[in-house]
C-alpha cells in the first residue's frame, strides 16, 4: 500500500514503500522476534513429494519423486546456498528472507484488488450500542480512532506470542494511515506523514467522500457527540450541498475508479496528479486514518459481505484499512488492503477497540463542516473509466457468497479431543471426495508473526493418510487408526510450519533465487522441479481456506478464491457448529451445487464415526 504524494525516504533495499520520518515506538524497544529460518532442501522436496501423492495422480507422482531426486543431485544445492547467502545477508539487515518477495507478489497483482487481494471482515459489533445509527457510528469511529493514533504515537503495545514471545510490530504501521499506489508494473507502498495533530478520516456516503477532523490542534480526539455532528452534516445536508451530491453519476462515485486495478488506474492517476486539484484530493486521501463507508441498506449479512467486499465503490480499495457500518441494521466491516497486513493482527485491533473506555460526552465546539473531496478526471479518461469499471461490476455479478453451517457434537459428548481445525479442514476433503471422487489441493494460512517480518506460513491440509481416510469413510471401513494418522500429519504440519520448515515460502525463495542466478548468465540443470506437475499440483489452490479462531472479533470474511474453478473458505468454529463461509464464480466453479451441500453431509458422516467410537 503505497502513495504518491506523500513525502518520505525509500527503502533502500524493497524500494517498494515511501515511508514518513520515523517515530519512535514503544515496541522498537522490546526483545526482537526470533530469525525466520531456512528449511533444508531435502525437507522440502520430500515434503512436496508427500503432499503430492493426495492430489496428483500416480504416474505424475512418480515423476515427481524423480525431478525430486534429480534437483537434489544437480543444482539443487547451489540454489540452496545462493539462498542461504541471502538469507544471513537479510538477516544481517534486519528483514526476513523471504519478505521483499512476499510483498513484490501482491505489489505486482494489475488487476482489481476486490477480486484478487483485498479481503472483507464482517465484525462481531457486540462492544457497540444495539441500536443502529448516527451515535451507534460515532462510537465505533472514536474506538477505531483510538486504536489508529496508538500506532501515529507510537504507543501500540507490543504483541507476543502464547509463550510471551514478542511478535513482529511491522504490521501495525497500516494503522497510521496510508496508501497502496498503482504504478505500470510494480504499485509501491506510501505512509502517513502527519502526526496525531489535525488527523483526519475520510467518510463515504452515497458514492461522495467527505475529509472530517478527528483530533484538534493539539491531537486530543474529538468525543462521540461532536463526532456524531459532522456524520448528520454529511448524511443530512441542506441547500445547494445537497443537491450537488446527486449530480455526480453512479458510475464515477469516487471510489469507483479505485476499482479497476493498476494496469488501468496507473497512467490515468498519473495523468490526474499533474492537476494541483487532484493532488490535494489524494494527499488528503493517502494521509487519513482511515476511511469509513456508511450505509442505510438493509440486507442480509451473506449479501452485505459479498457486496463490501467485491462490489465496485464501496471505499477506496487501495486505502490501507477501510471500515463499512450501516445506519440501519447491524452491518460493521473491515476491508484491508492486504499487502501488508495479516488477519491474526487485525483481531487483536479490533479487541483494543472492545476494551477502549468511551468517556461520557461534554459539551464540545461546534466541530468544522466535512469538506467534500472530489477528482478532475479529464474527458479522454472518462470514457476508460467508465468501460473498466463496468467490466469489473459484470466481473462482480460472477461472485456469489453463501454461508454454509454445520452442527458438531458438543465437546463434553465426544470420546476424545479433537482440534477443531483439524476437523474443519477433515470434513473439507470428505466433501471433495464426495463430489469429485479425489482431492485437490488445499491452502490454509498459518500465522507467522513470531518471526521477524513475519507474515504467513502454508499449511497443506490435504495429506496422504486425510485422503486415505476419507475415502475408508465412505466406503465404511474406516478405522480408529485411520483418524489418528489423519490428525497426526496435520499437526506435524502445523509444527513445522510454526517452527519455520513450511514448504511453500521455501518454494517461493528457491524458484525467485534460480531466476536471479539464471539472469545473471549462471547455467543450472536439473531445475524441472521447480515446476514439476506433482508439485504444481500441490500448490495450485483449489480451495483458498484460512480461519482465525472463534467468532468473538470478526464473525466471517469473504475473499475471491485463488483460481477460477475452486472456492475461497474462511471457516469458523462455534460451541456446536463450524461455519464456512463460501465464495465461488458461478460461471467457472467446478460443481458448486454438489460441493456446498457435501459439507453438512460430510460432517454428519464425520462425527457419526467418532461418536461411534464411544461403543
């Protein structure tokens, strides 16, 4: 998430962020979080090796385990340690090995953001007032705010680790404000450069943005009740104002264009920001806390969340962290720009936000008017944008949403402990092998923040013995046995994704560290691995599916799934049931109304088995 405007000195190693003069924080003066380690090469490759045999055919496996073997006894090893120079040599710099190229994958991305990255958070608003409205808004800005100017302070307090291990505070610097800039090829990342003093936020009403004041000359929040006054300034307006607001065309609303993804937006921002005009817009844009989008639709929250989260307009969908409220139901959602930020440390924000004391309203000063932002498009780009945009609100017609429960025994009538996601991500290969007769490959985000730099790990949840079992299920020959080597290998998996010897960030490092050497005129042989059809296989998600706990913080989220033909899953435990919540294309989707209904059939087969387990 970058921007173009603001002032700041680049990396000198990503060049990819334009940053703000540093603050000091608190967190900078706490223990570092612990060095990302590099697996060892033999791990990796038998560990691809394994993950293949539950998705990839036989014949292609054994091909497989042979460019396995092959990549080892060739350039395998001086790929490895070209890695491991630049790994000590980023570790000597204070970055992880593998984070300019995490950041370069989703900097690179030329389509819309909605339908590729950027995910949507509905949140659980149970720390609000029940009853929907202005004051309901005003409260949940001044928590919001609260937690934003923690991090402009720099007094965000240090994350750790269940152990008490300090986590990685990288993540934190989106709540300062800021913004993902599109450029041709690669977008950069641009940073607030305002302290807490006159900060603003922007508020989305009806396709028009409005800048209004959050904290005075002196930095000091505004309370709930001036904060409520600029929100009936912006929703009810008199006069010519008003007015004024209808004329602009729903199609260029002034998020719109944000929506069109930088291969697009790129020149035709570039060309706007020679106008003094459009620069004032976009650094007040880029320098906001955030943006909050208000709504007075009622609607289901299926429908609310696929709407927040893929339709064209809802908030600037390059801003670093966007909030949704409706005025009339209960609908509060995040949407992040995801770049630079992970779910894991969005949750703990919104739980600072439950625990922020709101202080009883005192008379306040009559606040400033919102002023109203506005874009000069010039008349030749009107007519691209217009085209883009209506390409990708067709695009968002092909996204449907659907949330699917499924009832689980309660814990106490169970003959044993499970983990709940071993189980969620269990029923999901049943229900594969139900529609499809096999199983295909499957991510699963594991929350890597105990590193430095940290961001995610991938869990590969479809293992050898998850198919095996499975497929005994619905045959009915399935054994106790059989379940234990299921649960088993899935937490030998998260062990070592949690400990550093995941397998795809290592698979990333190595495929980017051959390129280098292969620009730079070195001969490498025995590379086919690399892009074997076993391991492709293994790493071309057919369900994207991440989960971030229970549903005391963030109810459900929506994202697009990672290829045409699969489905996008976050999934959430409850005390007696698991919640899916499914995106898919329903034009492209590999039998969407087979699989969906799989999923209660296949945890009713599931917990049948192991209730039975009791006899």
């Amino acid at each position: 998430m970058a921007i173009g405007c603001s002032k700041g000195v680049e990396n000198s190693s990503w060049g990819l962020f334009v940053s703000s003069p540093g603050r000091q924080n608190k967190y900078m003066t706490a223990p570092e979080p612990k060095t990302l380690p590099l697996p060892s090469l033999e791990q990796t490759v038998a560990a691809l090796v394994s993950a293949a045999r539950a998705v990839a055919p036989a014949d292609v496996v054994n091909t497989t385990h042979t460019a396995g073997s092959a990549f080892l006894q060739n350039s395998g090893p001086e790929i490895q340690a070209e890695l491991e120079k630049f790994a000590a040599t980023e570790q000597e710099a204070g970055r992880s090995w593998f984070s300019a190229e995490w950041l370069r994958g989703y900097l690179s991305t030329r389509t819309s953001l909605l339908h590729s990255t950027n995910v949507s958070f509905q949140i659980n608003q149970g720390f609000l007032p029940s009853t929907p409205g202005v004051g309901r808004a005003a409260e949940f800005i001044y928590r919001a705010a609260t937690i934003h100017l923690d991090q402009t302070r720099g007094a965000t307090p240090q994350e750790t680790d269940a152990r008490g291990n300090p986590t990685t505070m990288d993540q934190w610097e989106c709540f300062d404000g800021g913004i993902r800039h599109p450029q041709p090829a690669l977008d950069t990342i641009h940073r607030a450069d305002l302290g807490d003093r006159d900060r603003e936020i922007g508020v989305f009403w009806s396709g028009h943005l409005f800048a209004v004041p959050v904290t005075d000359h002196d930095g000091s929040l505004r309370d709930v009740d001036s904060l409520a006054a600029s929100i009936n300034a912006i929703i009810r307006p008199s006069g010519d104002n008003s007015e004024s607001r209808e004329q602009t065309p729903a199609d260029l609303d002034f998020a719109v264009p944000s929506a069109v993804g930088s291969e697009t937006l790129a020149p035709i921002l570039e060309r706007a920001l020679e106008q003094p005009h459009n620069q004032h817009t976009y650094r007040r844009l880029t320098n906001f806390l955030f943006t909050v989008t208000l709504t007075d639709k009622v609607r289901d929250d299926a429908d609310h969340l696929r709407r927040s989260a893929f339709e064209p307009g809802h908030s600037w969908a390059y801003k670093t962290i966007s909030y949704e409220m409706s005025l009339t139901d209960s609908w509060l959602s995040l949407n992040v720009e995801h770049s630079t930020v992970d779910g894991a440390t969005l949750v703990t924000a919104i739980r600072r936000m439950h625990d922020v004391t709101v202080p009883t309203p005192h008379s306040y000063k009559t606040p400033p008017p919102p002023e109203e932002l506005t874009w000069d498009w010039s008349d030749e780009d009107i007519p691209t944008l217009k085209k883009a945009a209506s390409d990708v609100s067709r695009d968002f017609t092909d996204i449907a949403t659907r949330i699917v429960t499924v009832p689980h025994p309660p814990a106490d009538q169970l003959p044993f402990r499970i983990s709940a996601d071993a189980a969620q991500q269990l029923i999901l290969t049943i229900a594969q092998l139900q529609t499809y007769g096999r199983a295909r490959g499957v991510y699963e985000a594991v929350d890597m923040r105990e590193y430095r730099a940290g961001r995610t790990e991938c869990l590969r949840a479809v293992t050898p013995q998850a198919v095996k079992f499975a497929s005994l299920l619905l045959s009915g020959n399935a054994t106790r046995q059989d379940l234990d080597d299921v649960l088993d290998a899935h937490r030998a998996w998260v062990k070592a994704c949690k400990r550093g010897d995941g397998v795809d960030r290592h698979l990333l490092g190595l495929r980017f560290t051959a390129a280098t050497m292969e620009a730079e005129g070195t001969e490498l042989t025995g590379t086919e691995f690399l892009t074997d059809p076993g391991v492709a296989a293994t790493t071309c998600d057919f369900l994207s599916t991440t989960s971030i706990g229970g549903a005391d913080y963030f109810v459900r989220y929506a994202f697009v799934p990672s290829v045409p033909e699969g489905f996008g899953i976050s999934y959430t435990p409850q005390p007696e049931s698991f919640e899916y919540c499914v995106t898919w294309h329903p034009s492209r989707a590999d039998q969407p109304d087979v699989f969906l209904p799989a999923l209660p059939q296949a945890s009713g087969l599931l917990w049948s088995f192991i209730t039975s387990l009791h006899e």
